[in-house]
C-alpha cells in the first residue's frame, strides 16, 4: 500500500493552495479483500485569518473479492471491480495555537457527493460536522474534547449508497475498547 500527496501551499505567490494525491491500498476486512487504486485533487482558499474553504475531487477504481462464506448477501452485491467518483466541499475554521495544539478550537465541516452526475458507482451524499477544542490543564496535560457526527443521504433512486461507505465507530480514532469498526448498524 502507498499513498503520496504533494501539497503547495501558496500557488504562485498567492494564498490559494494546490495538492495532488495518488493512492493504492490493499485492505483485508473480516469478510471480504478490496484493492483500490485511486487519485485526487485539492484546491484551497483562506476565508480570514482563521477561516479556510477547500473542494477537491477523488477517483477510485476498486475491487471487491475473497468473500468469507458466512458475508452477507449486502456485502456480496458489491462483488467485482466498482469505480468510484467523488467530490468534496469543506470549511474550516481553526483557532488553536500550533501543530500540538494546547489551547483553541477546530470545527470543521464536510460534504461529500458521489456518483450522481459525476458518475461512478457509488451514490451518496455525506454530511459530517466536527468539533475540538483544546485546553492547557497543566505544563504537561492538554484536555481535548472532540465531538463528531454525520449522515449519509441517498443521491440516486437506482443505486443505494454502498455499505462500506456508512460511519463506522471503533478502535483508537474514535471508541476505544472496541476493535476498528466494531461499532456498526446490524
């Protein structure tokens, strides 16, 4: 698996920002493989000092295989090579004091658009919204409290969207005590 992403963040002097990603990874879930190759896009803007908007655009050709014979059949319909075609709208607006942050705030909000008119196999639209605020308790100790939440909207009355698109809660970035994507709708 790979991932590179090239950044710049000051095009030609200006404040707009351009970056570049190119991706393949190799995944193995308890129930199936999948194999992705993928690209992307990102153009940014500041909005005030504190404010920034970015849009970007990913492509992904993936592939679905070596299902366990207990998957389910909502698994299984996504058996094969898919494509995959996304756009991405954010805003954020970010007070902490640096990269580590000690005191501050991140919100953060996102709306990704697949399929529909940008094609592709997988339909939906994504809403996530995100909080963190940070606050120095001691020289060693910062508090951090991180609210996040998201639904995801159909776009397409044909294509449903995929179920390995939904929010998954479990393991070290989001519940911990519970394995990565434990915490799922059944």
């Amino acid at each position: 698996s790979y991932n590179l992403n090239f950044t710049n963040p000051r095009v030609n002097d200006t404040e707009l920002s351009l970056g570049v990603d190119l991706y393949r990874w190799e995944d193995d879930y308890t129930d199936y493989d999948r194999d992705t190759n993928g690209g992307g896009v990102r153009v940014g803007y500041p909005l005030g000092e504190y404010t920034g908007f970015m849009v970007g655009y990913k492509a992904e050709f993936y592939k679905l295989y070596n299902f366990a014979d207990d998957a389910s059949q909502v698994l299984r319909q996504y058996e094969g090579d898919r494509v995959s075609s996304v756009a991405t709208f954010r805003i954020t607006r970010d007070t902490t004091d640096r990269s580590r942050p000690t005191d501050g705030t991140m919100v953060q909000f996102t709306t990704e658009y697949g399929g529909g008119i940008l094609g592709g196999d997988d339909a939906f639209v994504k809403l996530i919204g995100e909080v963190n605020l940070y606050k120095q308790i001691s020289e060693a100790s910062v508090a951090h409290l991180r609210i996040k939440g998201g639904t995801m909207l159909e776009n397409d009355n044909d294509n449903k969207p995929p179920v390995f698109e939904r929010f998954w809660m479990g393991g070290m970035e989001s519940v911990r005590g519970y394995s990565s994507r434990d915490i799922v709708p059944r």
